[in-house]
C-alpha cells in the first residue's frame, strides 16, 4: 500500500478553455473521499477554483504542465492572484483580424484602464459582447505589456514584408496574366497564387512537352521504368517536380473531399483498388494533365482534356480506347 503524503491535496488537468481539478482529502481511518470539478479558464472561472479549494482547506496542488495554459492556473493560484493572458481565441475565430488586432492594442496602450469594447468590435461579433468581456477580464503588468509590444510590433513587420513580397510576386506575374486565369478555372486553382506557382515551375509554353505524358513524368507523377533481363521491377514515383509535386498532391487531397467535383469520385474507385496514396498522385497527374490542356490550346479547363491523357498527339483511338472513351459519356456499348 502506497504511504500517502498530502492528506488533503488536488490534481488538474489543464485543458484551452477549462480546467478539470479532482481534491482527494484521506480521514484517519485511511479512506479517500473526492470532489471533482469543472471550471473555466476565464478569469472568473480561476477564481471561482481558487474559492474552492480555499472551501476544502486543499493547499497542496499538482497539474500537468500542458504548453503554456498551465501558467494561467499558476498565476491564479499565487497569493497575488496575478492573472497575465487574456483567452480572445476562445471567442474571436481570427485574433489578429480587425476587431482582434484593435482590442489588442487597446489592452497594449493602457494596460491597467478598462476599454471601451463596443467602440472596437463591429459585425457579428457585436452579439458576443458580454462572452469578450469576459475574455479580456485580466492583468498586464508593465513588464508583459512592453514585451507583448514588441512581439506584436515584430508580427506587423513580418507582415508588411509579406504583403510586400506577395505584391511584388504579382507584378512580376502580371505578363501572364492571361495564363493565371485560364489555370484558375481547373479545380483546387481558384486562387491567383497556385496559378503563379504553377507557371513558375512548368511556364507557359506547354509545346515542349510532347504528350501531357512527358509533363507528368517531367512533373515526377509517373512511375519510373526498371526493367532488367526481360523482367518488370515494381517502381515508385521518381523524385522529380520536388516543388510542383507537393502543390499538386495538396490541390488533389483538397478536391477529393467535395463531391462536387469529377474527382472525388475517381478517387474513390481509385482507392479500393489502389489505396489512398496512389490514388492522390493519380488524381495529381489528372491535375496536371488537365493544366497542360488548357494552356496547350488557350481554353477554359473542361473535362474533357482528363479522357485524353493517355491518347497520343495525331493518332486513331484504338478499339478499346474509343469504347471506354464513348462509356464514360454514358452511351451504351454491346
């Protein structure tokens, strides 16, 4: 039997937003009785624990350092009950949106002094007044408001540089702008920064690539050929398109999800067969097959140009090509 130390002690566990503390108090016949309670991490939240563990006289407390939330609890229970982070995420989707990066600098500036919340929110968040309220209830010592000062002024100019460079990017890519437009009509390349990465890595000019085939294998979405004495190795993909794979691999685990698009269900027949990961590069290559198409003949992305991938430039479909090409439009063949 395990010697017990502390008579009258409790455990949190820490979460984001609550608390969850468990006081175990042992009486001298050696039975332990628990009391087990739920409280937020908000500021009234950590003083209505405190108010409860000063009720079962437990002053003796362990908690699991998780990241940084510990050091709410820590404050709180200190005897100056100093309360140092403010919980605007739980509230606020973007902290550092508008109304975020005003209530921020409002706390910043002074510190010590109420603010005037509903001068600085707008929109929805007009409806979650009462819940900021109780978000930014808390203390900032001089000492955090000027280190906060500097990690905030260090996150704006991180951001300035960032607006400036994208800015930049898309002055450069202007000239293309007709070819950004064009890739941007192929599912997942809604945005103008997938088209420019695109072109930078494959350009523009799509007739020095013979076939969409030799973009594919130039891309590293085809599988390499080992083949030696007559026999056929299995092979994976090769290492090429060390850039462009990566993008195109993440467009396709985007578009997968929406049955929206011709592309989820290929990937489902493709997966059962094949497993997740073959069936993404498959849908990659289609990707990319479907951009060579479209900056190939100057046209709007159609889906089309996924039924000809494989079709050869100046050459009779076979046989079996034009039935499985006529049975994906649907016509019945006997």
């Amino acid at each position: 039997m395990l010697k017990i130390v502390y008579p009258n002690c409790c455990g949190i566990d820490v979460h984001k937003t609550f608390v969850l503390a468990v006081i175990a108090i042992t009486d001298d016949q050696g039975i332990t009785h628990y009391f087990r309670h739920r409280f937020s991490t908000f500021t009234k939240g950590l003083g209505e624990l405190k108010q409860w563990l000063e009720y079962y006289s437990c002053t003796e407390v362990c908690m699991e350092s998780t990241g940084k939330y510990w050091i709410l609890i820590y404050n709180a229970l200190e005897d100056s009950c100093s309360i140092c982070l403010a919980h605007l995420k739980c509230v606020l989707t973007d902290v550092l949106g508008v109304s975020g990066s005003r209530i921020i600098d409002a706390i910043l500036e002074k510190p010590v002094e109420e603010i005037n919340l509903s001068s600085l929110i707008h929109g929805s968040l007009k409806g979650k007044l009462s819940e900021l309220e109780l978000a930014i209830n808390g203390k900032v010592t001089d000492e955090q408001a000027i280190k906060m000062r500097v990690i905030k002024s260090h996150y704006d100019a991180l951001t300035l540089c960032k607006s400036n460079l994208e800015q930049a990017i898309i002055d450069i890519a202007e000239e293309f702008k007709e070819q950004q437009e064009l890739i941007q009509t192929v599912p997942g390349c809604a945005k103008q920064f997938t088209a420019i990465k695109i072109i930078s890595e494959i350009g523009v000019n799509m007739s020095q690539f013979p076939t969409a085939g030799h973009l594919c294998s130039w891309a590293g979405l085809t599988p390499t050929n080992n083949e030696s004495a007559n026999k056929k190795k299995p092979v994976r993909i090769s290492k090429a398109g060390q850039y462009l794979k990566p993008l195109l691999v993440q467009i396709a685990n985007a578009i997968v999800k929406s049955e929206k698009y011709p592309e989820h269900r290929k990937y489902l027949q493709l997966k059962k067969r094949r497993g997740h990961k073959k069936a993404i590069i498959a849908i990659a290559r289609r990707l990319l097959t479907a951009i060579y198409h479209v900056l190939l003949k100057n046209k709007s992305y159609d889906t089309i140009y996924y039924s000809i991938e494989n079709v050869q430039p100046d050459r009779t479909m076979t046989v079996n090509e034009a039935v499985s090409f006529a049975k994906s439009y649907g016509f019945i063949i006997f």
